[in-house]
C-alpha cells in the first residue's frame, strides 16, 4: 500500500510543480538531467546486476534490447516528452490520446517488477520515483500551461492523462502479482532497457555548439552520486 501511494504522490507532486513552475524550462531540463544520472546509476548498479546474478539464463540481453526497441516505438506516440522535448514541436503535434497511451505503457510497464521487490523501498522504486517526477512535471507544464485555441476548454482531459498515468504503475504492480515470480529477471531486463534507454538519451544529448556544458556534468554527478549513496546504505545499513 505504501508503494502505490508513493507512485501516486510521486506523480502528483511532479504535476503540482510544473503546473506553477512549468514555464522555466530550465527547472524541467535541470530535473530531468538530475533524474537521468540517478536512473543510470539504478539501472548498472541495481536492476542489472539483479537481471545477470539470476538464473534465467543468457537471454536477458534479448530483453534488455526489447526494452530499448519498445522505448523508441513509444516515444513515436510521445514525440520524445521523456526527454522534455515537448516544447521543441508544435503541441499540437502531440494528440492528448497518443501522449496518454505512450505514457501509460511506460509506466505500467515499470510497475510490474514492483509486485516481486522485497523490501518496501528498493532502489528499483526509488528509481521510478526519480524518474516520475521531472516527467509529470513537463507533464502538469505541458497539460495546463498551454495555450488553448478556447479559453473555454475542459480541464477534464487533462485530469485524466494525470490520473491515469499516476495509476499505470500500481495497475502495472497488480498485474504482476499474477505472474510467475521466476519472470521477474525478464521484466527487469525489459524496464532496464527502458531506462538505459531513457537516461542515456538525456545525457548524452549534444550540447550546444558542442562545447562542454559543466550545470549539466555537475547535475548528472549529482544524480549519481546520490543514487550512490542510496546503495550503500540498502546494501550496507549498519
């Protein structure tokens, strides 16, 4: 019960920000670039480990690049909004339907290795806590900041897209409660192509002119660095 109320309140919160704060683009783009040096330090350091220690057998790989593959084709229906490249397109552009079923995928997806994790709060959920934050924050930016063509436009759309990628996650982990627990390496294997995916797009993305962009070399150290810290102290709390 607790981890479904922190994937709710973890999206809720992102949503709440970026409603208020959603117009400095740099506040999202410095989030993400937080998020993506903590998600890449999981990723190598806790899901994928937990994937090859496993008995599943050499396959993993196969769906770590499923993973990766099925990233790419939903950012076709999300237009790269992981990435907070929402604002390099016209908005219109990203149909409300396709964005909420891109999203709803990912996140469902990422919910579903949660029904097995042992300890109330494991690296693999403070993973998607991280990470569900900066994108409900472009995505209360995006959803209620934007210029509508009628100044008379329903919020209730809006409220929907929020409401239903806050519940993708905890509809994801229920899912899995059904699953054979002897699965949950290939799951794993999936969402860590999903996040190596993800954060290494974040990362490595050209900078300007290409020159070095030390805010943001200094923003993935410290994402790192706190996921770092978080792992010794899950693997070594005493």
């Amino acid at each position: 019960m607790t981890t479904v109320l922190l994937l709710i309140l973890s999206v809720i919160a992102g949503v709440f920000l970026g409603k208020h704060f959603g117009k400095k683009e740099k506040l999202a783009k410095n989030l993400l670039i937080l998020s993506a040096g903590f998600l890449i330090t999981i990723c190598l350091n806790e899901v994928f480990p937990e994937v090859y220690t496993s008995n599943a057998g050499s396959s993993l790989g196969i769906f770590v690049i499923a993973g990766v593959l099925l990233q790419m084709i939903l950012e076709a229906l999300t237009k790269g909004f992981e990435h907070g490249h929402f604002h390099h397109h016209n908005e219109h552009n990203i149909l409300p339907i396709a964005l909420m079923v891109g999203l709803f995928i990912h996140a469902f997806i990422e919910g579903i290795p949660l029904a097995n994790e042992k300890h109330e709060l494991s690296p693999y959920l403070l993973g998607i806590l991280f990470h569900n934050l900066p994108i409900s924050f472009i995505l209360g930016a995006f959803l209620f900041n934007r210029k509508d063509e009628s100044r008379n436009t329903s919020s209730y759309p809006s409220l929907l897209i929020v409401a239903l990628f806050s519940l993708a996650s905890p509809m994801g982990m229920l899912l899995g409660n059904y699953f054979n627990p002897d699965l949950q390496p290939y799951f794993l294997a999936i969402v860590g192509g999903i996040f190596l995916h993800i954060s290494s797009v974040i990362i490595f993305e050209s900078n300007k002119n290409h020159n070095i962009d030390w805010v943001k070399i200094g923003l993935v150290v410290l994402g790192v660095s706190l996921a770092l810290i978080m792992h010794i102290f899950h693997h070594h709390p005493h």
